[in-house]
C-alpha cells in the first residue's frame, strides 16, 4: 500500500500493520508524516506535528 | 480483558505494546487523545488504560479523567506529578533519604548564586522541571554563564522556566544508566554512553545492556516506592562506589531497550496493566 507524501508528493510505503496516529517518514524529503486515516486501501498522511515544550517520556 | 492504550502519535514503542497485546490475545484498543472528549457523560467499558501520550499536559488531562470514572490508569495521575516535574522528583528522592545529585529550586539570580554555592559550587546542570530528551539543558561552569542564562529564562521563558531548577554536575565519564522498573523490580538496564555530558539516546548516545546488581535493585526499588510505583524509567549515574539517581520517566520510552536486553520490556508493561486489572475486578 502507498499513499502520497503531502508534502513533497512522492509515494510513500505504507507498513502493512500501520495505524492511524502512527508517524512515518517520507523517503523522498526526509520529512516526518502521520497517518490521518486509513480506509480500505486508502490512507491519507499529514504532515507530524511538530516537538512540543511539553513532549517528553 | 480489555486495555485502553491512550496516546497521541504513534511511535515504535506504541507498535510494540500493540504487537506485544495481540501475542497474549489481549484487546487492546488505541485510543488518540486529541481527537476525545473528556466528558464524565462518555460511558468506557475499560478494565485498565495505559497513559503512551508523548504530550505531558495530555496524558495528564486524559488521566485525570479516566481516573475520575474509577479506571485506574497506568500511570497513575498521583505518579506521573511527581515523576514529570524534577524538583517533585528530588524531593521524593531527598525525603525517603535516596542518593540524588544535592539540588535547589530558586527563582533570581541572587538566590541562585548562593544556592550554588550551598551546594558545592559551579559547574551545576539548569534544567527545566518540565521536559524530556535533553533539551534545554545548561552545563553552568562559572557565575557569567550563570547570570546570561538566568536572565535570558526571565526575559524569553514561559513561568515554569522562571523557576530554576539547579542540580549539581555530576561528572559521569560519558554514560548513565537506566532501569527499567516495573512495580518496584528492576527488568532489564542499559547503558548509555555518549561523548556529549547529556546521554539521552534521543541525543544519539548509544545503548548496551547493563548487568543488574543488587545495589541497583535496592536502589530502584526505594526510588520506585518514593515516587508511588508503576512503570518507570530510572536514570541513574554510578558514583562513589554506589548509585545515584538523576530522574525518573513516567511514560518512558524502550524501543532501542528491547535489542541490547533481550529483554521484551512491552511485553512486561501489558502483563503488568493485566495484572493490575485483575486486582481491580477481584
């Protein structure tokens, strides 16, 4: 399964067990993305928010 | 049996809870924090959840909820005060007489100069008591740095960053360790070495396995108790023949932990939240 990066456009391979919420990088741009939704054979990634003051273990 | 795991992104260690949920037929059911609402009126049919949120302010908000509605919560609200805030952590540790770096909370640069001085002296270590990963962290060799950083955290910070949290530098000839701990007994431990003073492996420092020892069981089980117990990373520096405890993670991450260890740490936080909700429904 692929989806499109929506930053950099290129098609990103989606792990067979991924969930949504899970982050994943773009191959292509380096950048870090979320999966927002996945239907059927369709996912739709997000650009990941970005590190937080308050983000930590 | 059913586990909420509440979370906001998913990381690697997220996938490895899921992973290690479904090799024990355990429902597991994800829960992202952001898209909820917290309202008391919401029915959850939860024997147990499991706090992942990478946000502090999150996971303690979703927390406090499920805690509200008699779900116990993994990590407690009570633990995770204390284990996210350093100088709650030192005072847990310096009350039940646990060895910790000697440490200060003072808000001006006046009353830091002589705290510093109560406490051995420069270099010292600033931290924020709220964050993770090693950012923001000062090494303060000498009284200028001290005075431009002080005055840049009054000038730029938010207020907690107006409280300073100082500790003294221990030096720890470039690694630490962590324990991971569960109820009080220490799992599996790794070392982690870096040529940088910070060792977080989320600054690239590397991790090995670490042979657990008696002193570090006992330590790590007093620590455990003063904190009031749960799932819990515990970093600790060697000192003095001895250890010596620098801080404690309450939503600690494992996934570089499970390779060097051999030691399946997911596998040990899921059984550990059934255990407990089995207490719970007896």
């Amino acid at each position: 399964m692929t989806a499109n990066c929506p930053i950099c456009d290129a098609q990103v391979s989606i792990p067979a067990d991924a969930k949504v919420s899970e982050v994943i990088r773009c191959v292509d741009c380096n950048n870090q993305l979320v999966i927002e939704k996945i239907d059927g054979d369709m996912t739709v990634l997000q650009e990941a928010p970005q590190v937080e003051e308050d983000w930590g273990e | 049996m059913k586990i909420a795991m509440l979370h906001t992104t998913i990381r690697t260690d997220e996938k490895l809870l899921i992973k290690a949920a479904k090799s024990r037929n355990v429902n597991l059911e994800c829960l992202d924090v952001r898209n909820m609402i917290l309202d008391i009126d919401n029915d959850y049919d939860y024997d147990i959840v499991l706090e992942r949120c990478i946000s502090t302010t999150k996971g303690n908000y979703g927390t406090s909820f499920f805690e509200s509605l008699n779900i116990s919560v993994v990590n407690s609200s009570a633990v995770a005060r204390v284990c996210q805030d350093k100088y709650l952590t030192s005072l847990a540790l310096a009350k039940d007489q646990i060895p910790t770096p000697d440490f200060t909370m003072v808000f001006d640069l006046g009353a830091a100069r002589t705290a510093i001085e109560q406490i051995g002296g420069f270099p010292v270590v600033i931290k924020p008591t709220i964050g993770s990963w090693g950012r923001l962290l000062s090494k303060v060799n000498d009284f200028d740095a001290l005075e431009t950083i002080l005055e840049h955290k009054q000038v730029l910070g938010s207020p907690h960053h107006k409280a300073f949290y100082i500790q003294k530098y221990i030096e720890k000839k470039g690694a630490d360790i962590r324990a991971f701990v569960i109820n009080g007994k220490v799992i599996c431990a790794i070392l982690r070495r870096s040529d940088h003073w910070i060792t977080n492996t989320a600054r690239g420092a590397v991790a090995e396995n670490f042979t657990v020892d008696k002193r570090l069981e006992i330590i790590c089980r007093q620590a455990s108790d003063a904190v009031g117990g749960g799932i819990l990373a515990i970093d600790l520096m060697e000192l003095n023949g001895g250890y010596t405890i620098n801080e404690i993670n309450h939503t600690m991450e494992f996934k570089n932990s499970e390779t060097p260890t051999g030691v399946s740490i997911s596998g040990a936080i899921i059984d550990y939240c059934l255990k407990i909700a089995k207490q719970n429904n007896l």
